[in-house]
C-alpha cells in the first residue's frame, strides 16, 4: 500500500513544487506522510462536503488543485469553511495535497489539459519562465567524461525544449599542483601537473542545482573538482503560464464558441465581437489569466481563452483577436483527469475517486 509520501513525490516529479508561483502554497497541507493511503480524493476545491465524501468513501487522503490553506492562519476554531475543513480532516485522520501553480505550469499540466480537450495541435507554453536557468560548467579528465555527463544527465541536466543529453564538450589542458594534504587523483604532490580535461557544459532548471552537484562530485574523480554556474536569462520553453497551439482547420468563431461552451459546460460565455473571423491559433490560461491576454495578442493568437477576464481588458481586443472568459472552475474542472492519470500511471492499483461534489461557488440565473 503506497504511503502519502510517495504519492506527494509522484506528483512532485510530474509538477515540481519550485514551479509555483511566489504567492502559491501548493503541496502538502495537512497530515503525515508516513501514513498509508487508503483511497484518494481528487477536487478541484476541498469543501466541507468533499471531506464528508472523503470520510464516507474511506479515501484518507484529497488532493486537490486549489489549496485550502492559502494565507496564513493564526488561530483554527471553525469560523469559517477552511477552519471547519481543518478541523474535520485532522479529526478523521485526512491528509489533503495540493497541487496549484506548479501543475499549471508544469509541461503536460493544467493548460495541456485544456488544449487536449479542445483538440488542439502543435502546443506549446505561452508565457516560458524566466530567470529559472543556470549553466552548468565542470572540468573533467578526459576518461571520465562520459560518467560525468550520464550523472548529469540522470539528475535532470541538459533538457532544452523536446532535446534531452544536451551538452557542449570543449578539450583543453588543466593545471594543478597538489599540496601536502591531497591525495590527488593524477600528478604528483608538490610538483605542477598538466592534465587532459574536457569542459563539459550543459544547462538546468535552478531548482535541482544540488541534485545535479550532488550526482557531478559522486562520479567526479578529483578530489576537488573545479566547476562554474551561471544564471541565465534564458526562457525556459516547456515550463510556463498558458498555452497556444492550432485548430485541425479554419474554424467559424461562432462555431468554436459553441464549441467551448459544450465542451466546457459553460452557463454563460462572455466574449468580444466575432465579425466573420476564423479561428486557426488558439491561446488558453485556465483560472484567472486575464492578464496574459496580452502575451496571446503578440503571439497572434485569434482567440484568447481564460476562466477569469477584466472588462476593460476586453476592449483591448475587440478586432485583433477575440477573448471568451468561460469562468474558474469550468477552465479548470479537468484538472481531477490529469491528477488520476498521473497517479494511476504510477500506481496502478491505487484506488482513485474523482468527487461527486459540486465545488463551483458560481450560479446562473
């Protein structure tokens, strides 16, 4: 029986938790991750009624895309939902997860799934981070190359786009002298020492840095081995906010906004003007993404997608490109079908339940 802490760490290699957004707090809110995982709850939001669902369905762990605990709490006494959910899961031995900003912007996360459901080809991320990568460079000798590079390479290092073992090898000669207290690999002590070395560059996501030093010095043969990283300002093209891909073909706007109402269960779909125009590039940003309507325009998006919009932001784009605001929780409803697919893949035998709850807080008349 898998424990919570191994499911936590299934999620986390899918959407690291580094990949969150500053004002996040997504990953494991309540409970012990030694405890073992009789069934697990996916929500987009936890509610009173969803741990009652957890509680009858004997599942002792919810994960959940939005967090419960988003701000900081300085007193738990069930004045109001959070607090009552708190006190509830704590009281019936519920842990709760939650996997936010990280899995939208995780490649393959909440946006892909969106982009998935409307058919859409050719996808990539809208918004790349920024200032999330660093250059590796580390002086090798020369037999030992190829083990420091496989270590790198294991750890996580040298992924550019959809290229992987990325590298840049330069040979050149190192120097050295060796003083009383070393035991040097090559050359004497006391005696300069000329070595054939390869420069073996590479680049990295930040967040593994000390993964990617710790797997470098257990297979590095020096005893201190020399090695630079640098910050780079680099975009980062599979990790980001929204998405923009393409339609099979042309579609009638009017056509691909009944589209999305149907596929989304929208209620009310907000949009600017249509005209006669045809829809062939398609941005999307589930959740509250109005502000990057913007990144879709200068991408030439001919329609911007997005659960949340701002009304003067429509008058933006009332010509150049259409933007539908189809509401929260129906851009991101889906997001239960990644959590399962994600866990079954790795746990085929963990026994996974999507809520029966509705969580939206949003009616209709």
């Amino acid at each position: 029986m898998a424990k919570i802490k191994e499911i936590a760490a299934a999620l986390e290699i899918f959407a690291p938790l580094p990949l969150q957004e500053g004002y996040d707090n997504a990953g494991l809110q309540i409970g012990v991750t030694e405890a073992e995982v009789t069934g697990v709850l996916l929500c987009l939001d936890v509610t009173e009624e969803v741990v009652d669902e957890a509680i009858a369905s004997e599942c002792n762990l919810i994960v959940s895309h939005h967090p419960l605990i988003f701000h900081g709490l300085k007193k738990i006494t069930g004045r109001n939902y959070v607090e009552r959910c708190i006190l509830k899961a704590l009281g019936n031995n519920i842990a709760i997860y939650s996997a936010h900003t990280n899995l939208d912007n995780a490649p393959g996360g909440v946006n892909f799934k969106i982009a998935e459901k409307l058919g859409l080809k050719n996808v990539r991320i809208l918004a790349p981070k920024e200032n999330s990568l660093l250059k590796l460079a580390v002086y090798v000798p020369v037999e030992h190359a190829d083990a420091v590079r496989s270590a790198l390479f294991e750890a996580g290092c040298g992924s550019i786009g959809d290229y992987d073992s990325c590298s840049y090898n330069i040979t050149g000669e190192g120097t050295f002298r060796a003083g009383d207290n070393c035991s040097p690999y090559c050359g004497e002590i006391g005696r300069l020492h000329t070595e054939k070395e390869i420069r073996i560059e590479t680049v990295l996501p930040a967040y593994i840095k000390s993964r990617a030093i710790k797997a470098m010095l257990a297979v590095h043969p020096y005893e201190e081995p020399a090695y630079d990283i640098y910050p780079l300002q680099n975009e980062w093209p599979t990790a980001g906010t929204g998405i923009i891909g393409e339609t099979e073909s042309p579609i009638d706007a009017k056509e691909f906004l009944l589209k999305i109402k149907d596929t989304f269960k929208v209620e009310r779909l907000m949009h600017t003007v249509t005209g006669d125009k045809k829809i062939s590039k398609v941005a999307l940003c589930g959740g509250s993404g109005s502000s990057f309507a913007g990144n879709a325009a200068a991408a030439g998006a001919d329609i911007y997608i997005t659960g949340e919009g701002h009304y003067h932001d429509m008058f933006n784009y009332d010509s150049s490109m259409i933007m539908a605001v189809i509401g929260h929780y129906e851009s991101e409803q889906y997001t239960t079908e990644l959590l399962s697919e994600i866990l079954s893949e790795r746990f085929p035998e963990l026994r996974l339940k999507i809520t029966e709850k509705r969580t939206n807080p949003v009616y209709y008349l």
